[in-house]
C-alpha cells in the first residue's frame, strides 16, 4: 500500500496546494470532467483539474482510502466520481430533480445516437419541458423558483450548464456532461421509468411563479427575472 504522507511530503508546494484544492472540489461536486465548457471561446476545453487528477491519482486514491471513500474513473467518457465505498454521504434528490435527470439522460442518448463521434451534447431547453409535458410531469405547474434550483442543483454539479440564451427561458441553450451516464445508470433509468408507469405525477410545488408552457414563451417578467 502506497505511504501516500510520503507522496504527498515529496511533491512541491505548489502541487500541494493544488491537491488540497482538488479534494476540496472533489468533495464539493462530486464530479470532475476532462472537458469543460469555456464561456469565451463557445467549445469544450480541457480542465486542468482533471489532467492533475490524472498525475496524481495513485496518491489521490490512497488518500481517499483512507476514509473510506474512492474513485470511479470513466476515462472513455473523461468522467471522474467520488463515491463512499460504505454506502455513506448519499445526497437524497427530490422528485422534480429525479425526473429531470431521467430527462436529461434520455436526451443524452438520443443525441449520441444522432452524430456518431461527437464530443459534446447540446440541447435546447424546450426539448426538456416537451418531454416533460410527453411523460405527463406537466398536468401540474412547476414552480419556476423549484425548477430554477433544481438546474442550479445539477450546474453545481457539473451534470448541465448553460451555453446561450437567458435564465430558463425554452430557447436558451446547454450542454449535458457525461456525468449524466454516471448519475443515472442503465439500471437506474428503468427504475425510474418503472415507478413513473406506477405512481402518477404530483410536483408537490408550492408558489406564483410556475414553468411556462411547453410552447408558451410569454412568461411573466418577474419569473424572468429570477431565473
């Protein structure tokens, strides 16, 4: 077993910082990516995060060890997770964000399905309220407040972010991460699906502001605003 206090004395301080700053990011987000969107130049960039990750990932991983935690690596997808090898720390979602990522991976699939070899999955909006409106997740209004935290919720987690437009308007633009294949599994996608055919939708939202129309672009100002 690697004396990772060895390791970690041997490299030089500026690697030191930045291997504290990494756990620290580890363990905010959970997810790291290899490739992340850049605002400035519109395309996908390598995070160096992740390429130190890469450098250091035998001492990374006896570290983790230690408390019981590890890494799962997908490196054809460019996708590390940090996990709890006991089962411990498990962040609960709520329904709304639930149904969201079983959205969000069905759009996945269907894009990459679309254009063979692409790097990056970009999606409108709008395709995540039709399908929401297809699976019958809109008989109710969402709150637009609950739905705005559920996407901020999912951009901290490095699962979406947003590429174009304003707020959570239907023309506004993202990017799906990789993350999403980890997040909802082959398996878990038909769980989902399966207690979707069994329990009806009930968004259990409270509030004025609620999600526009499936094709109905003329939301109140205020909402726009909170977006």
């Amino acid at each position: 077993m690697m004396d990772w206090q060895r390791e970690f004395e041997a490299l030089p301080e500026r690697d030191k910082e930045q291997f504290s700053r990494l756990l620290s990011l580890l363990f905010d987000q959970t997810f790291l990516l290899r490739d992340v969107w850049d605002a400035q130049t519109g395309r996908l960039t390598s995070n160096r995060e992740y390429r130190f990750a890469e450098r250091v990932r035998p001492l990374l991983e006896a570290y983790l060890a230690v408390s019981g935690w590890a890494l799962q690596v997908d490196s054809l997808r460019g996708v590390m997770a940090l996990y709890n090898r006991y089962g411990r720390n498990r962040q609960t979602l709520d329904k709304l964000t639930t149904y969201i990522l079983f959205i969000l991976r069905l759009i996945y699939d269907e894009q990459l399905e679309q254009v063979s070899g692409r790097r990056e999955v970009l999606i409108w909006l709008r395709d995540v309220y039709e399908k929401l409106h297809a699976f019958g997740f809109t008989e109710k209004k969402i709150s637009m407040v609950r739905l705005q935290t559920t996407m901020m919720k999912l951009r901290r987690l490095s699962v979406i972010e947003r590429t174009d437009g304003e707020g959570l308007q239907p023309d506004s633009r993202w990017i799906v991460y990789p993350t999403i294949r980890i997040l909802v599994s082959d398996e878990r996608i038909n769980q989902i699906y399966e207690k979707i055919e069994q329990e009806p939708w009930d968004s259990e939202e409270e509030g004025e502001d609620e999600l526009p129309g499936v094709y109905d672009t003329n939301d109140s100002e205020e909402a726009r605003k909170r977006a």
